[in-house]
C-alpha cells in the first residue's frame, strides 16, 4: 500500500511501515539522476507492506563535482531521518527505513540509534547484492534497464574505474569520485540487461522480505 494514495483511517493500524531512502546524484553519463531512489521505492514496493514517498536526497557530498548531484549531508539527513521515525512512529507500530545509497549509511546509523534508544522499534536495511560493482557500471545499469529503460542512455555508457572499492575508498574519502573517476563510473556497464536487472530485484526484494520477517536488528540499528 503507498500511503500517499491511502486515507487517514486506513493507517490506524500500521504494524509495519516501509520508508525508501535514496538520493539525487550523478550515475555516469547513462544513467538517471534517481537511480538510488528508483531501486529503493522498487524494492520496498515489492514486500507487500505499506509504503511512504521516498526520502530522495541524500548525502552524496562525494558526487558534487559533477552536475544534477543534489547533497543534504549526513547531519541534516539524519536529522530528517529522526523526524520521519518520531512522527511515524506514533501510528505505526515498527518503521523500517529501505536504503538504496551507501552514502547515506552514516545518517541511518545516527538516526535509528537515537529513535531506538528514545523507545521506538525503528531499523534500516540496505539494497545491494555481494559482488557487484560500485557505481554507474553493470550492476545499476541492469536494475534501471529492468526499471526504466527509457531513462538509461546505452549509447552514452562507458567503463569507469573499474578498481575495487576498497582499494578506492582512501582516495574517495580524501577527496571525491571525480578524483578517481572522471566520467563518475565506478565500474563498467557493458554487459547490462533487463533480464539481470529482473533476477535481482527479485533478490533484493526476497531479501528485504526475508530481513523483515526475523526482525533482528543490530546495535547500529541494522536488520541483519
């Protein structure tokens, strides 16, 4: 259920309600700017549960080089973040917050620990599968090819830095994504396909589904 269609009456007794957390960023020269946003609203709409608009800028200050990139920053997403949880909280029993930016984990930590501490059952939960590349490359490419594939430029993707992101993060934590990637790829989309991006919504969801269900959540506030 989206809420923003549903009436007053009809959230009166939310057990759980699902908020996506994405951003408004740079993804190489193909892909759209809500991206993150894009995959995040998807995943969490696919659980069967009810469902906010999403929350769609992030803290993406490692873009900001390139244009279209809009940044709020860890402290003022957590503080959003803290807000939704308080206000939500009083009409839904528990409120998970469906993350599709790592940017963003630093805000989710700060906020669902203090919304934890203040006595609400309140956790984060991350999109992403082991293995895949970074940013902008074939992973991504493939969801938004099986999201809105007429919003993906083909003919305008090309590899990135296709490094690891651990060999990357000093670099990026100096600096930004532009210092290692002048395109903003991290990765290489050749080889995306709707039918890969399909099989792993399809996981992400299953696995978002799965995390809900045994509702364990970590001392950083992460369904694990």
């Amino acid at each position: 259920m989206d809420i923003s269609a549903a009436r007053s009456a009809d959230t009166a007794a939310v057990d759980l309600l699902l908020v996506p957390v994405g951003a408004t960023e740079q993804h190489g020269p193909h892909l759209p700017l809500g991206t993150d946003t894009a995959v995040a609203t998807t995943v969490a709409g696919r659980v069967g549960l009810p469902v906010t608009a999403p929350i769609a800028f992030g803290a993406s200050g490692e873009h900001e080089g390139f244009p279209g990139t809009i940044s709020i920053g860890t402290e003022t997403l957590a503080a959003v973040l803290v807000e939704t949880g308080r206000s939500a909280c009083r009409w839904a029993r528990r409120l998970c917050f469906v993350n599709g930016h790592g940017g963003n984990v630093p805000a989710l930590v700060t906020a669902t620990t203090l919304l934890r501490h203040e006595g609400r059952d309140v956790a984060w939960h991350s999109c992403g599968v082991p293995g895949a590349d970074a940013h902008a490359g074939r992973y991504e490419t493939s969801l938004m090819l099986a999201l809105a594939p007429d919003d993906v430029d083909l003919a305008r993707a090309e590899p990135g830095n296709t490094a690891p992101l651990r060999e990357l993060m000093p670099a990026l934590r100096a600096g930004s994504v532009r210092d290692v990637s002048p395109n903003g790829v991290l990765g290489d989309p050749a080889g995306a396909s709707a039918a890969e991006g399909a099989e792993t919504l399809a996981v992400l969801a299953a696995a978002l589904r799965d995390a809900l269900a045994d509702w364990r959540v970590s001392e950083h506030g992460r369904l694990s």
